[in-house]
C-alpha cells in the first residue's frame, strides 16, 4: 500500500468512476483499476461493488475511506509543516566550543544569526580540544569551534579567525616593557600554563629547550581564571591576543610577543560532511563568514577537506 493507491482510491469515490479517475490521475482505465485490485489483495476484501455501471463502496471500501483520507491529509500536514519550515526555520542548533570561543566569538555570530532566524533556538555545547572533534562527528553538535589543524576526514572545516598567542602579565612586571621575549628570559618567573588544549602544545614547544629550568606555579583550565591570576600577581601566562584585548586596551594588563617567531593561532567551523544542512544551518555557516570577512578581509574562509 503506497500514497499513490491512496489517492487513486479517493479519486475513485470522490467521481464514482474509475474512467473518470484514470483521466484526473494521468493514467489507463486498466492502470487504475489493477491498484484497486492490488489495494484489494493487501486487505483481503473487496472495496467498491460494481452494479452495471454504476459503483458504490463496500461496508469495507466506506471505513477503508475514512482512513485514507486521514493517512493523505497527515501527509499534506506533513508537507506543509516541512515547507513552512524551509520559509521560517525552527528547531535547534547546537555549538560545540570551549570557554574562550564562547565569549569572544558566539555572542557576535548569534547576534547575527538570531536576527536572520528568530526561531530557531540556538544550544551551546561548552566542549575542549579533542571533544569538539568527537562532538560533530559522533552527531551530538551540529556544528563546532576548534584549533586548526584538524585531521579528521569525516568533516568540512572552514578557515573562521586567526590571532597571536601572546605572553601576559601585569603592567608593572619587569618584563612588560619588552617588544618580544624568548623562552630563556621566562625562566625564573611563576608560570599559569593553560591545562590543556593545542594553545598548551604550542607553549610546550615553544618553552622545550628551557623545559627543565621551568617554574610552573598553576596549570588552568579557565580563560577567565588565567587573566584573574595574572591580574592577582600570581605569574604570567599565555593566551590568545583576542581573549584579552579589552584589559591590554584598559591599561590593566600587558601584552609581549614570543620570539624568534610569534606563535599564530587559527580557529576553524567544524561539520561533518555527509550531514545534510537545514535552511537555519546554511544560514549559520553565512552569518560566520560574514564576519569572518569584516574581521578578516585577507582571509579566504573556503570549506576545506581537511588541514595539515
């Protein structure tokens, strides 16, 4: 039994015809009249009672139509719901990403999202490293902010922000007045290294070949937390330019490049490939390239197969 049957079916009663019916279907007589015969087979009983020329339903045919018609009206609701929501999304989107991207990117890209796509609520997976990756391709987030590079040949990345990993600490420290700093000047001076991450990497690369010599006073895993210690005097830390702008611009901390070569990082949308986007997700995709785009004009934010 299929929704075609149904219709013809209906066709039937409504003209009491199956010639009729045949020519509002597009079909033969005989074409019509073998899926009555087919609908007839699958419920072992005869549906319309032929008198001359003239058919009327069975006992069986009237409650087989009052079935039918509720089976194709809940299919036009069906269609109807899934249009409306191609004109006017709903549902939810989730966002897997740390701490970090969640202050300093989302608020700005849900600003524009959510004035594009009012109903459609929008569901924060606060996730780390590795979990956003397993987040999107396990399909418990739609879509996810992560360091680049990304390995995983399940999903599309979107090239989306880049900054530098800076050194911080206070202002009056004795070494905020320098330009840039080598791992060798950090020796000697309490260390709030961030607990873990690909930032944490490249700081481990960075400090290697003074690894031994080393004061780490606290590991975090807190943005916030960091910029409070520092703040509080506790040592001096590294963290993306970005997440500590606003305190470099109010005087209340200090920003000093790593040398010989600064340490950029990049953030990239993550989504699997062979998930199909909705209205709302093509939509979100657009609302962080544009501003992509206004924070990044040289960058090219193309999906890529994977980056090495």
């Amino acid at each position: 039994m299929d929704l075609d049957q149904l219709h013809t079916f209906l066709e039937i009663v409504r003209l009491k015809s199956f010639s009729k019916a045949a020519q509002t279907c597009y079909r033969t007589q005989p074409a019509i009249s073998a899926q009555i015969r087919q609908l007839e087979q699958e419920l072992s009983t005869a549906l319309f009672e032929r008198l001359g020329t003239r058919i009327q339903l069975t006992p069986a045919g009237k409650i087989f139509c009052e079935y039918a018609e509720q089976i194709l009206h809940l299919r036009r609701r069906a269609q109807d719901s899934i249009n409306e929501l191609e004109r006017v999304p709903k549902g939810e989107l989730v966002i897997a990403a740390n701490e970090a991207t969640c202050i300093y990117v989302l608020p700005q890209v849900f600003s524009v999202f959510k004035k594009r796509f009012p109903n459609v609520e929008l569901v924060v997976d606060r996730s780390y490293g590795a979990h956003v990756i397993d987040a999107i391709v396990d399909n418990l987030a739609d879509f996810g902010f992560t360091q680049l590079p990304v390995q995983e040949k399940k999903l599309a990345v979107l090239p989306v922000h880049t900054d530098e990993i800076k050194l911080i600490l206070p202002v009056s420290h004795p070494l905020a007045a320098h330009q840039s700093l080598r791992c060798e000047d950090l020796t000697g001076h309490p260390l709030l290294l961030p607990k873990a991450g690909t930032t944490r990497i490249k700081v481990n690369q960075w400090l290697e070949p003074v690894e031994d010599r080393l004061q780490i006073s606290m590991e975090l895993d807190s943005t916030e937390m960091i910029k409070r210690f520092v703040l509080a005097g506790l040592g001096i830390s590294f963290l993306a330019a970005s997440h500590f702008a606003e305190e470099v611009a109010g005087g209340e901390l200090a920003a000093v490049s790593l040398a010989p070569d600064p340490i950029i990082r990049r953030l990239g949308l993550v989504y699997r490939k062979d998930k199909g986007l909705s209205k709302a997700g093509v939509g979100f995709i657009q609302a962080v390239t544009e501003l992509t785009a206004a924070q990044h004009p040289s960058m090219e934010p193309t999906p890529q197969e994977s980056l090495a």
